[in-house]
C-alpha cells in the first residue's frame, strides 16, 4: 500500500494526485466523521472526501524508528480530509516520533489539557496526543518502545462552540491514534481507552 507523503502537505500540493489506494474512511466511527467535519467546517449538507493509506503511514513512521534518527523524524499523513473532491485539504491527521512528552502546564494558552494516555492538548483547530507505544514490529521484529505524537489539524475556523470544537478534535485524534496503534502492533492498543469519552480536564 502506498502512503501519502508529507512532502507533498509541505510543498503546497492538492490532494487529487493522491487518489490511488483504499482511504482512511474506514478509521472514523460516525461520531468521528461527524467530528472532523465540524471541526473543518465543512456543511452537514455537504460530503466529505477521506484520503490516506494508514497502512503505509505506520509502515514508514517504523521504518524512521529503525533508521535510528527519532531527533529527525519527519510527520508522515495518515489520512486527509476534504470537502467534496478536491482543492486543498481541509483537515489532516499525522504522525510522527517525538523524544519527550511536552510539561504538564506549560503548553501554549489555546490548548487545554486533557487526561488521555501520555498527553492529551487540545485546541478549537488542532488536537494532539501523545501516546507509548511498545511493538514487536519495531526494530526490525526485535521488538521496541516508542513515543508518538499524532495531531489533527483544521485548516479553517469552525463555527461549533469551543467546548465542542475541543472535544471533536479530542475524539478525532483519539479515533486516528487507537487505529494506528493497531497497525503499529502497540501492546495493548498503546493503553488507549477501547472507546471515547471525554477525559477530564487537567487544571495548570
């Protein structure tokens, strides 16, 4: 399976050229489909485009722990979010390596905290977890441990109030990383809740 390629998020280019391959549909439940569109502001009257290969995002996400170079580690697209069919993403989840888990307390003001797995912040465009991830398919099948940041973005402004703005990104996010804990092997889905609801809040 071929993957969508991070180069292509940072050089401007539409999704179209990424049509080849099953998408990322699969991976939201309604609720999480629902999410992403409010979330992107795309219309309930309006159809959303799902594109991504998740399979080849977990493949090349390991195949960056093997190399050895986590400092280097570049986000890799696990599935875009489009109204209708074309022009330019109108949200995206992807995953990358991260070396430590942000302080509690010290992230930027437009994110809220949230008590899900490593670390859980969460804002009205962008939602982000941190989760640990132990797999025998890291290290070549010798087996390892791995932290992963995995962030879903909007590119628009939605029109749902905050508190629902925050917990669609919570559940987005959360919905991407328990599938791609799956397709990574974690040992026991990363200690990803089996399904979401939403997390108290951490005081900072």
């Amino acid at each position: 399976m071929a993957g969508c390629q991070g180069e292509d998020k940072q050089s401007g280019s539409q999704a179209p050229a990424r049509t080849e391959g099953p998408s990322c549909a699969h991976v939201f439940s309604t609720q999480g489909k629902e999410a992403i569109k409010r979330m992107a502001d795309i219309p309930a009257s309006s159809s959303a485009t799902f594109l991504g290969r998740p399979q080849e995002a977990a493949e090349r996400l390991v195949a960056q722990y093997d190399a050895g170079t986590p400092e280097k580690s570049r986000a890799v697209d696990f599935c875009d979010v489009h109204k209708e069919a074309a022009g330019l993403d109108s949200a995206q989840v992807s995953f990358s390596l991260a070396e430590d888990v942000p302080e509690r307390g010290r992230s930027a003001s437009v994110f809220k905290e949230y008590r899900m797995a490593k670390a859980a912040l969460v804002g009205t465009k962008v939602g982000v977890l941190y989760f640990e991830c132990t797999s025998k398919q890291l290290a070549a099948g010798k087996g390892g441990t791995v932290l992963v940041r995995g962030e879903v973005r909007s590119r628009y402004e939605t029109s749902a109030p905050d508190s629902t703005a925050r917990q669609d990104a919570l559940r987005v996010i959360y919905e991407s990383s328990f599938s791609f804990s799956k397709l990574l092997g974690c040992k026991s889905n990363a200690d990803l809740p089996e399904t979401f609801t939403m997390p108290p809040e951490l005081a900072k």
